[in-house]
C-alpha cells in the first residue's frame, strides 16, 4: 500500500485537501491510505524516520515552522529516496529551488484555481499509483528455503502458485521453472502483494501474467501458456 502525506500549514487547507484526496482514493479504489495530515514538518519528518516504505507527499512551501516545504523534502528525500514528491504551494516563482536542491519533484501546484488545484491532485495520485505498482512489482522478490538453500524469483516472473499432491507441499510456476516447497495457501496469501489473487482453492494466480481468461471452463491461460484453473466461487472477483 502507498501511504500518502499532506503537510500544510493552514487548517482549513488542510482540511480540504484531506477531503479531496480521501474523495479521489476512494472513488478510484486506489491501493492507498491518508497516513498522515498535519500542519507540522517535523511530525513529518519523525513519522517517515519511524515507518518505512514509499510515500506520496502534498507539501505547502511556506511552512510556518523552523523549515520550510523545500527543506523538510530534502529530509524525506534521506529517509525516502523513492518517494513522490508534490509542492502545493502559492509560491509558484520558487519551484526553481526543487531543481537547485536536486529533490525531483512530481508536480509544483499553484494554488490558484479551486478546480484545477483539484484536477492535478488527481493526476499526482493517478501517476503515483501507476509508477508505484510497476515499481513495486519489479523490486518484489519471493523468497523460498528449500534445505540449505534459499531461491528468490521476482514476483513479476510468477504465473501462479498450486498445492501439490504432496501434503503441505506447493508448487511455485514460474516463467522459466518450477519449484516445490513446504507451504500453505494461506500463508503464502499473507506474503504476497494485490496482484496475486486467490482463484480456487488450489490455486493463486498472478493477475499481471493472465493473457486470456475462459469464462465458459473457468481457466485463465497464462502468459507463456499454461493454464491455471478457477473456481466458480472466485471467477467473478477475478474478472472484476
């Protein structure tokens, strides 16, 4: 899940831009949570120091604080690297300095227009969601201990997992191989990330590796053409 700050100043800035972005979450059904919303950097900075992962963060520039916008992003940047950085700011001459201090942001918006503050809001967040699912699904990596070894396979080069005919034992299929190892469904469910999707009580499938799906027999033929069947209990919630 991407968590998503907004630090402003401004309460009722604060307030609004809260609801505009619980609107645009919801609506969209976006794999996102409003983590923090405060009017101190700090706060901030101390909540990202303590919790990490990627974020998508709404900063105003002119902070009434000891640091301002582009200061407390050059904090973030330190704790995290990857994240997505939006200045929502009146100050719309100053976003020279986001290239100056080497910050990389998304977007400079320039509270100006009510609708159009709204409208590139929107964009962020679409554009952040987009970039960090790709992200995510190339850097995740499934580990596996078989005896004295551990193998690891990049989640993106999943097809689906399958229980095998051996007793807690499943097997991994990948884009090039095979793996059998000691496990559960449920557990594995807990492990992997929103683009695994349990499809039959035997089966995950990596929703990103499906080429076609037929409805009729329930089977969803995999990118390098195997087949992974479904269930007509979990058929619709895959389609959907």
């Amino acid at each position: 899940m991407l968590n998503v700050f907004i630090c402003e100043d401004d309460a009722s800035q604060r307030e609004s831009f809260k609801r505009i972005i619980d609107n645009i979450i919801t609506i969209e059904d976006f794999d996102m949570c409003l983590a923090l919303e405060t009017g101190n950097p700090n706060e901030l900075v101390e909540y990202v120091s303590n919790h990490k992962g990627r974020g998508l963060y709404f900063l105003d520039v002119d902070l009434s604080s000891d640091i301002n916008g582009i200061d407390l992003a050059v904090e973030i940047r330190k704790e995290d690297p990857n994240g997505y950085i939006v200045f929502v700011t009146t100050h719309g001459e100053l976003s020279y300095l986001t290239f100056q201090y080497k910050i990389e942001a998304m977007d400079y918006i320039v509270k100006d227009d009510f609708e159009n503050l709204k409208n590139k809001i929107h964009e962020c967040i679409k554009e952040a969601d987009k970039r960090y699912h790709i992200k995510t699904t190339d850097e995740k990596r499934f580990y596996i201990k078989i005896g004295d070894k551990v193998i690891n396979m990049e989640f993106n080069k999943i097809l689906f997992f399958e229980t095998s005919n051996v007793i807690h034992k499943i097997i991994l299929h990948g884009l090039d191989r095979q793996i059998e190892f000691y496990s559960k469904m449920k557990e594995l469910e807990e492990m992997l990330d929103n683009n695994f999707y349990r499809c039959h009580k035997s089966y995950i499938v990596n929703k990103t590796n499906i080429k076609e799906i037929d409805l009729k027999n329930r089977i969803a033929y995999m990118v390098n053409g195997e087949e992974c069947y479904i269930s007509s209990r979990y058929i619709k919630g895959l389609v959907k």
